[in-house]
C-alpha cells in the first residue's frame, strides 16, 4: 500500500475536529491536567458525564512527573493508596503508612485511564478567560498557549459547561480570573483568594481535601489549587491528598449534575 501524505492530514485534522466539536457544550471543563484535575476527570467520565482538561502545556501530568526536585518517585499515604490501586500503580511500602511509586508510572497509568473512561484531553490549550451569566460561571474561554506565550493578538473560542474545575496547582488560575471577571465574591472567608501558605504537610494534606469545595458558583476548586484558594500550606511530593482532592470534587459535581 502507498501512503498519501494527504490522508495523513485529513485524518488528524478529521478526528481532532471531530473531538473538539464533541467538547464544545460539555457537563464539566476542567482546567489543568496535573495528578488532580486527572483523578477528577476519570471519576466523572466513569459515571457517564461528558469532560474534557484543558491543560496549558505539551505534556500532562503537571507537578506529578518530577517527584521531589526531579527525583521522579512520588509518596502517597494510607489514606490515599486505594486510588493509585484503582489506577493500576504499582506502590511499595516504605515505612509504616507511606508508600512510594514511581511517578512516571503513577502520571501515564491515571492519564491513560483517564483517556479509557472517555475524558477528553486537550493540551496546548490555556484557559484564559471565563463566561460568566447572572453570576454563575457557565464556560470557559480557551486558546492555543503559544498565542498566549508569544503574545499574539488573536481572539479566544469558547466552551460551555455546566460546572468548572480550577485544577491548575499553586497558581489557581481559573479562580484569578473569576475574582477579577466576575461580579461578586468568593465563598472564601475574604470573598478573595486566600492564598498559599508555607510548606506544612500534615495540615496541608488535610486541608487540600477539606479545601476541595465550590470557590464562585459553578466553579470549583481541587488540588493545590483549593488550599491556595482557601488559603492553606503546600505540602511536597506528598501526593495522596491530590488524589483525594480529585476523588472528592468528582464526586460533589457528580451530586450536582444529578440534582
Ligand atoms: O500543579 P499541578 O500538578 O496541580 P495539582 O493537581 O497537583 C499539585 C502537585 O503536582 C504538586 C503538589 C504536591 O502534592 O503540590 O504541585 O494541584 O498541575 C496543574 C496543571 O495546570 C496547568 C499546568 O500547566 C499544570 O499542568 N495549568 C495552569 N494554568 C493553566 C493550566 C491554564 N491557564 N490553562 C490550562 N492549564
């Protein structure tokens, strides 16, 4: 058989079309394709509700791939160990309660999951703004990161969805931008973001899954991105509360979409 450079295009330039327009009214947008937003999306797309990340960057994964300092192992707790077990990751005990994987492992297995359960995954593309109806988030406003990094002045396309992720780590992007966007206030004690605090990974652990919680109606936050909202510590690559976060924020929409 010959092969038609021509059929090679069409096909891809098809098939990604194909999935896009699939994606432009979705139930949940989720920002970021770090070990959180990952998780989350898995849990929702399992129980049959339409969802696509949009992640900034070439690759997936965020914070999860470089372990601690690029030492590419990760650490997970008891609590959140049963998740890496649904994912398929391989995870060895360490000393009593912790747990160690390899977080090359752990980031390819979740995606690659992920992917299965039916989660859309668009990379290259950054979240730069937010729709915004009666004080309700109600989609997100995307565009492809090199006109962002290269600052070209291009306009942005747009996504409606029910409910939006801010999985974007430390940074909590998303929210930034519903603070400065939207009319009224966060359901933080300030009404703003918080902030993140230093690094304390007793508390944070905790406070990550507590954190995991609505931040601007239809809008909410996982991850680090909850404790930098709500105002919180980091905690290393300690990842079981991320995990957990993800687990959790499927679960509180999943609740929603069938209220
Ligand atoms: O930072 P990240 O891994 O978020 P996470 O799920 O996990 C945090 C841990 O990795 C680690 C930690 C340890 O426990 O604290 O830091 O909370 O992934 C966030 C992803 O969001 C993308 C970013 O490139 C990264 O892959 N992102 C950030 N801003 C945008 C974005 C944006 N505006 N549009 C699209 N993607």
């Amino acid at each position: 058989m010959g092969l038609d450079e021509i059929i090679v295009t069409q096909a891809i330039v098809d098939r990604f079309m194909e999935k896009l327009k699939a994606c432009l009214k979705l139930d949940v947008a989720i920002v970021g394709a770090g070990p959180s937003g990952m998780v989350a999306a898995y849990y929702l797309a399992k129980s049959g509700h339409k969802v696509a990340i949009f992640e900034r960057k070439l690759s997936i994964g965020g914070g999860m791939w470089g372990g601690g300092m690029m030492f590419n192992q990760i650490v997970v707790q008891e609590a959140g160990k049963h998740i890496l077990d649904e994912f398929g990751v391989r995870v060895y005990p360490y000393k009593e309660g912790y747990f160690t994987a390899d977080a090359i492992e752990a980031t390819t297995m979740i995606c690659a999951k992920a992917c299965q359960a039916g989660v859309n995954i668009f990379n290259c593309i950054s979240m730069e703004d937010v729709v915004v109806r009666e004080g309700r988030v109600c989609g997100l406003v995307i565009n492809w990161s090199p006109v962002e990094t290269t600052g070209l002045h291009v306009d942005p396309l747009t996504i409606h969805a029910q409910y939006l992720i801010d999985a974007t780590g430390h940074h909590t992007e998303l929210i930034k931008v519903i603070e400065r966007k939207a009319d009224g206030k966060l359901f933080t004690p300030t009404g703003k973001i918080v902030g993140e605090k230093s690094l304390w990974a007793e508390v944070a652990e905790t406070t990550t899954v507590e954190n995991t919680k609505e931040a601007y109606p239809g809008a909410f936050v996982c991850g680090m991105a909850a404790n930098a909202c709500f105002g919180s510590y980091r905690m290393g690559p300690i990842f079981g509360g991320m995990l957990l976060s993800g687990k959790k924020v499927a679960q509180l929409i999943q609740e929603r979409l069938k209220s």
